[in-house]
C-alpha cells in the first residue's frame, strides 16, 4: 500500500506513520453490498475489535449510541459510525494481505486511499480559500507543499476532503456536503431518533433516521473544527 504525506515530513513521523498502520477493515453488511472499506491504524483495529465485543455495547442498560453504534477514525481522513445490528460480518486485513476480504477490490470502490495529513485535507478541501487555512496556525511554507500534493488529488480524494457519506439499510447511499458548526461529527452520538444536518450545495434541511442507517461517514479534519473556521 502506498502511503501518501507531505513531503515536509521528516524521517521520523514518516516512521511513525508506517508503523502505526495496520491495513484496511472490511465492513459487510445484511442487507445490502454497499461494503464499507477503511485502511486504518493498530490502534484504531484495537478499539474496533474492543467495542464488537463488549458487553457495554449490547446492553439494554446503556445509552442507545452506546448500546448500538462503534465509531472510529481511518486513515483516509473519515470519522466512521456503524450500527452493530446491521453488519453480517467484519474482517480485518492487515498491509501484507494480498486481499481486503471475500470481493474484488473493484467491489470496494478501488484501492482506498492512506493519507494521515490532516494539512492536506484541509488544502484540498479549502483551496480557494486559503486565508482559512492560514488562520489554523499552518505556515505559508507548509501550505505550499500541501497545495503542489493538493494539485494531483483526484475526484476520491476531494470527496473524502469535503463529502459526508451515509448508506441507508435498504442500501440507497447520500452523499452531501453537510454544514458543519463545530459538532456536526459528535452530535450525531447524542442523538437517539433522527439526525437533523443541513445541505451546503443545496441549502436543506435533512433528517436522517438512524434507525435504518447502516453507517455514516464525515471528513475526519473537521471534526471539531466548523467549516467558517477551518
């Protein structure tokens, strides 16, 4: 798997970023093969494998987030939320695996993209406005780099820079780009019926049902961050 970063990385956070990558969590589900694809850290493989199988998750004494959601974090820059009922199983393969579970990669949507730089998302996402990206703290030297790597992101990776994604259980999928006020991600784990989030391109309204969501993805940079200030 190649790994994509900044060039002004030095040679030990290049280090730091090959060993904490696993290799890609498959995510298939019962009722529809929308399969969901992530390359993600060791880490994040632990806290998957640590949520699948406690208890807490499954009580009914538990919050309902809790009780029927796992989240995580993946190295293409999506922060991930996936009903637990609704998956039929989960394989994890790590980098040296020549197979990222029982489909073709085509199936997947292609070879997923591995870019930890939270700076190159932000640039794809916000290169007209870079003033915004200035306003992060970042360098004009440092966002020089990222916009000449920005330059050769391809349609995949300007969706995962600005696009939310969700699949419904009867596998119909969204894909928007959401306003986010600083908790769009978060609020989404305290809210127990519908899920109200406001279209950028379109300026609507939309509430999603969580109950026949399968899972939902957002652009992991933002989290946190509202789109004004980011």
């Amino acid at each position: 798997m190649s790994i994509k970063t900044l060039s002004n990385l030095d040679k030990g956070q290049l280090d730091e970023v090959h060993e904490s990558y696993f290799g890609e969590v498959a995510i298939h589900f019962k009722s529809h093969s929308n399969h969901l694809l992530c390359p993600i850290t060791e880490s994040e493989k632990e806290s998957i494998r640590t949520q699948i199988q406690s208890r807490e998750i499954h009580s009914s004494k538990t919050p309902q987030y809790e009780e029927r959601y796992l989240s995580f974090e993946t190295l293409d820059n999506r922060f991930v939320y996936v009903k637990i009922s609704s998956i039929a199983d989960l394989h994890f393969n790590d980098d040296g695996s020549d197979v990222y579970g029982p489909y073709s990669q085509s199936e997947y949507g292609g070879e997923p993209v591995v870019c930890p730089d939270k700076l190159l998302w932000l640039v794809i996402e916000k290169q007209d406005f870079l003033d915004d990206v200035r306003a992060a703290g970042y360098s004009q030297k440092d966002i020089d780099l990222a916009l000449h790597d920005a330059d050769h992101a391809d349609e995949k990776m300007k969706s995962l820079a600005t696009d939310s994604t969700w699949v419904l259980d009867n596998g119909e999928k969204r894909t928007e780009l959401l306003i986010n006020d600083g908790s769009l991600i978060d609020d989404f784990s305290l809210l127990s019926n519908f899920y109200e989030v406001r279209s950028e391109l379109y300026q609507s309204e939309i509430f999603i049902s969580k109950e026949n969501l399968s899972y939902i993805s957002f652009p992991l940079h933002q989290r946190g961050v509202s789109r004004s200030q980011a």
